[in-house]
C-alpha cells in the first residue's frame, strides 16, 4: 500500500488536475490518498464529490508545508509515504514505479524521480546539503554578480539526470519516504513553516545511516511554485532566511546559526532591493 499525501494552499485548480492524472495510471485499491486544506480558502467539496476515494482533512490554521503533511501522516498506513506537490501531473504509474524501486534498495529511506517542466525540459530537483559558506553567498546575492564554484557544488550544475543515482536531497514536489523512516527520526519538523523542511529531514535520515536516492527513469510534470505565485518576494525571502537560520542551528551548530543571525539586517535590506526589482 501507497500513502499519497499533499497539502493545498490555493491551488485547487491544479489539484484537480493532479488527481485526476494520478487515478489514470493508479488503482484505489492499491493507493491511499489525503488532501490536506490548509486553511487557503479554497472550497474543495466539489472536489470531495468527484473524488470519493480521497480523504479530505482540513487544518483551522496554515499548518505550513511540514505542517500540513503530517496531519495526513499521521494516519497514512502505507509502506511508502509519497509527498505531492498539487502541480505535480503524472503521465505514467510513477508511484508504482518508486514503490518498486524502494523495495529493489533497502537502505534507500528517501526517493525522489525526474521531475520536468510543462515543455518537457529537464528541472533541477537534486541538490547538496546547505553549507554556510554557499548559503551566505545565495542570501549576498553574489551569484547574481559573479560566477561562484560553491554555488555550482551546492546545486550540482553538472549532475547527470540520465542516471540513477545517490545524492543528499531530492525535491519536496515529489518526496517518497519509507515507513521505517518515520517511524525511526520522527515527522518532518513543522518549525520550518516554509522552505528546509524536506532538506532537514533527508539530513536527519542521512545521521541516521538512511540513503537518499534519485530514480532517473522514473518522471512526472511539475509546473512549479504555484502556492507560491502571490506571495511578495520579500516575504518569500523572509521565510527562507527564518528555515534557513533553523537549518544552520540544527545541523550546522551555534557559530553558524549566529552568522547568519547577526547577517539578518544586511539579508533584509538585499531582500528589499531584490523586491523592488521582482515583487514576486
């Protein structure tokens, strides 16, 4: 059995479509499914009538993302949680096809495949653990000056999406964890309201001797950001930067966590100039 998750804020028109492309290639019986209403606004009930065999939970606040995922993991019974953006479509039995190959990797906790644009170009969807330095340089600015090497280490520029391989982090649009995981390190940390939380916990499950694996001939559509269309930049940079501080406490200790705590003024100010050159 599959535990199918994913969390809506504002996104119902592609959440409709995500579920419909999801039952085209998957059958109830072998799949689980929880749409998680995090308080947007949206009205789902025409959603919950085309969709009977989807549970439908509703949060009384914005859990956030780490948040709203574990209201439906907490009841998910699957051998495999999988994590669902709203935008993402499928186009093949993918959750069958990671189910597989988990089982064919037992010491693979986490799984993520290749995820595409809607022109079917490849999206980047594999990633380093954050560092401090490379983290500093992205909240400076500086890669939008000057070509940085750390950046390019950190976002894996020359990584072969061709190939099956092991990495530190996948992305969270599409996010298959093994039970044994969770049962293991616990939920995903709902401090982190937005931004990390999947990062935190690939971390959290690579301390605990867990691989993380990418399943390059396994795909789906992703279009990308959409819970995230009308948020301000500043406020979307103010999120990361609070994730990011957490991330750095937890994982990289107190020296870092303070640089990047006593860097905040100068981040803010960056965050505005950035704002008034992309709103959002």
């Amino acid at each position: 059995m599959l535990s199918v998750i994913t969390v809506n804020y504002k996104t119902a028109s592609h959440l409709e479509r995500m579920l419909i492309s999801l039952f085209k290639y998957h059958q109830d019986d072998r799949v689980e499914v929880f749409v998680v209403e995090n308080n947007s606004g949206d009205d789902l009930s025409s959603l919950e009538s085309q969709f009977p065999q989807v549970t439908f939970l509703y949060s009384v606040r914005n859990r956030g993302f780490a948040g709203g995922c574990n209201m439906a993991l907490r009841l998910a019974t699957g051998e495999f949680c999988v994590l669902v953006n709203p935008d993402i479509r499928f186009q093949s039995n993918a959750l069958y096809q990671i189910e597989d190959a988990m089982q064919q990797h037992p010491k693979v906790g986490i799984g993520g495949i290749c995820l595409l644009y809607e022109d079917r170009t490849q999206q980047k969807c594999v990633w380093r653990f954050p560092g401090v330095w490379d983290q500093l340089l992205v909240l400076s600015k500086i890669p939008h000056l000057f070509h940085c090497h750390a950046i390019d280490a950190w976002t894996m520029k020359n990584f072969d999406y061709s190939k099956d391989a092991k990495v530190d982090q996948v992305m969270g649009a599409f996010f298959c964890i093994r039970r044994n995981v969770l049962e293991e390190i616990g939920l995903l940390d709902e401090k982190f309201f937005m931004w990390y939380e999947e990062v935190d916990f690939a971390k959290r499950a690579y301390d605990h001797g867990w691989l993380t694996y990418y399943f390059s001939q396994i795909s789906a559509i992703h279009k990308g950001g959409s819970s995230f269309e009308k948020i301000l930049t500043v406020k979307k940079q103010a999120m990361i930067r609070q994730s990011l501080r957490r991330y750095m406490r937890r994982h990289k200790g107190i020296i870092a966590w303070t640089l990047f705590t006593l860097g905040e003024p100068f981040f803010i100010l960056l965050a505005l100039m950035a704002s008034i050159i992309k709103p959002r």
